[in-house]
C-alpha cells in the first residue's frame, strides 16, 4: 500500500517463518535486507508505483521479480476467498513462488509503457484545453481570424500571434513580416503559408472589430502554454516509440490500425500477454467480456457485454475501432453485417471493438512464436 509494504517470508516447507510491515525509507530497505539471504526469492505485486521503490532497491542483489496480477487474484479466489487484506496478500504472493506455472512480468517495459501512455494521456487533453481556451481568446480578441484556423495552420498562426498579439499590430506590418512571423519557429509544414494567406490576415486586422481592451499578457501564455504542452506531447511520443521498439509487439506498428499511442497504451496495460490463458479472459480484462444469464441448466440466449474490466483499454480498442471503420477494413464489413441483422449502431460498434480485441491477441501471440523461431534459428 502507500509508503508502506507488508513481508512475509516462508520456509521451504511453505510454513510462515516471520511477517512484518516495512516503510518506504532507508530504514525499512536495511530492516527488509537483515532478513533476507542471497538465496531468497522475492515476489512483488503489479499494482501502481507503490512497489517500484522496493524493486529497484533490491533487483541488482537479490532474485526478484514481478507476479502477474490476473493469476494473483486467481490464486486469490483459491486460496483465501474470504479474506482480502495486505498481510493475507503477503503470504499468498510468497507461496506462489513454488508454483511452476507462475507467470512473470517484465517490469521496465511494462511500468515504462504504462506510465508514459498514461502521462501522454494527460498532456493531451491539457493540450486540448489549452487550444479551445485559446479559440475562445482569439474570438474576442481577433473573430474575423477564426475561420483560418485549422490543424494544418494553427502552429504557423499562434506563432504570428505570439509577437504580435492584437489586430493592429498585425496590420501595421508588411505581408512579409508576417509571412516570416508564422513561419520563423516552424520546422515542418512552412510551406503551408504563401503569401496570399499574408495578404488574407493583414486585410482581416484591419477591419478586425476585437476587443482592444482585453489582457493581452493572459493571451500570451495561453499561447505559450499550448506550444509547450505541444512540444511535450511530441517527445513524448518519440519516448513511447522507442519505448515500445523494446518489446516484441513492435512489429504490429507495421499493420494497419495500430498506431505508436495506442499500441504503447495496451502493451502498458497487458504486459505479457502469455499470462492469459485464452482470448476469452484477454477480452474480459479489456472490458468486453460476455455475460450470460443463468438459472440452473437453463442459459438466457441474451447474452451482453460486461463492461467490469481495463477501462484504458476498453476506450483505446474502441477509438481504434473507429479508425477502422473510416478506413473500411475487415471490421467495417463486420460491422454493416451486424447492421444487416437489425443490431443498434452503438451495439455493432462495441461488438466491432470486442472482435478488435480478440484479434489483437491473436497478433500479440504471433509476434513471441516468430521471436521464438527467430531465437531457434540463431541457435542453430
């Protein structure tokens, strides 16, 4: 839990030797090292950041390891259906150690995807409130300029407004000072600009009715803001690619539908996904698990999707669904034919998400039995 992490250490026999509670600090890392040998196999739990400190105190000296948290809870629901707390979480992790089917989790790529994918989350929608923020500013201050605005332009235009931030600065320059001013910071897409777009902008300032009278210096770091939160969401991707290019789920970057965020934000999530024992328990952990009604022997045929699961990945599937169906992929044809069978568009479309879903376990799969013949053929 926060700051704090319950020990529990076993014999060969798997008979509790001591328990105790350790704080995240110098002292409790050298009361957690007294106990322990060279010999000792140490097991962590995936969950948040609280175990991060632990892991990378004792992963240069000591045989430790993450668990993964599906099996856990399965082991869980086994061992101590009754019980939930940290201390019976302790012992059960420390048993699971004798486990041959026990599955490990790769933590620097996992923790790194996940909390890069999330972070990227963040900035972006502080981006996207610091761009409707600004769209609103630049309709009291300059209204005529809106309508020029687009994703293509946007960067070349803000930059404009960043020197000169009001109507009648802008049009007391030249076509070329401005042509220069929107494009001086721009290292890609300056070719966007001519000097109609100039002669367009200066002709709008003139006979701009805008608030003279506004904050000018709060319209500033709106702008500052937002280029900053830009730039941040650039390198941020760079981070998650090179990030990404560690696993072996790289290689699916190279088919349709799978771009670097979203691919970052599912393998952040998933982990191994070997640690699933099938597609039906990969989609009920992204949020698409089927829910029958049952009485006895008897199945209700309305059957529906249970929504407990990865809320993160039930939304990323869902937003790459979407990219699939304006592409028109083997997921739009899925999708009219479900249409066809009198089914509620938002229904096809969750239906369409599950099938991405599966079909994305059955891809992740793949990528570890080609690097499994890739490694046997480099042994041979």
């Amino acid at each position: 839990s926060k700051n704090k992490s319950n020990v529990c250490i076993l014999d060969k026999e798997r008979k509790v030797i001591k328990e105790f509670e350790i704080q995240h600090n110098k002292e409790g890392l050298e009361k957690l090292k007294a106990n322990l040998t060279k010999e000792t196999k140490i097991a962590l739990e995936v969950t948040g950041n609280y175990s991060k400190v632990v892991y990378n105190n004792l992963k240069d000296d000591y045989d430790i390891m993450y668990v993964d948290g599906v099996q856990m809870s399965n082991i869980a629901r086994y061992h101590s259906p009754t019980i939930k707390n940290d201390k019976v979480d302790a012992e059960l992790l420390a048993k699971a150690l004798s486990f041959p089917d026990l599955i490990k989790v790769n933590p620097l790529r996992v923790n790194e995807l996940r909390d890069l994918s999330k972070l990227y989350q963040k900035v972006k929608k502080q981006l996207t409130a610091y761009k409707s923020m600004l769209k609103d500013q630049i309709n009291i201050i300059f209204p005529e300029l809106e309508y020029l605005m687009s994703s293509a332009n946007n960067q070349g235009i803000s930059s404009l407004l960043l020197q000169h931030p009001t109507p009648r600065q802008i049009s007391q320059l030249s076509h070329e000072e401005i042509l220069e001013a929107m494009t001086k910071s721009m290292k890609k897409g300056s070719g966007n600009f001519k000097i109609e777009k100039a002669i367009k902008i200066k002709e709008l300032a003139s006979n701009s009715i805008g608030d003279s009278s506004y904050p000018i210096t709060y319209f500033k770091y709106t702008i500052e803001t937002m280029r900053y939160f830009l730039k941040l969401k650039k390198q941020m991707k760079k981070s998650l690619d090179d990030a990404l290019s560690q696993t072996p789920y790289y290689r699916l970057t190279d088919n349709f539908g799978f771009n670097t965020i979203g691919l970052s934000t599912i393998v952040g999530e998933i982990g191994d996904v070997r640690r699933f024992a099938n597609y039906k328990k990969f989609a009920s952990y992204c949020g698409f698990g089927i829910y029958e009604n049952k009485s006895g022997t008897s199945v209700n045929k309305s059957s529906r999707l249970d929504k407990r699961g990865n809320k993160l990945l039930r939304f990323t599937f869902y937003t790459l669904t979407l990219t699939q169906l304006r592409k028109k992929t083997e997921i739009f044809d899925y999708y009219n034919k479900l249409k066809e069978r009198g089914k509620h568009p938002k229904k096809c479309l969750i239906a369409c998400a599950r099938k991405l879903a599966v079909k994305t376990y059955f891809d992740m799969i793949k990528c570890h039995d080609e690097e499994k013949k890739s490694l046997n053929s480099l042994t041979v």
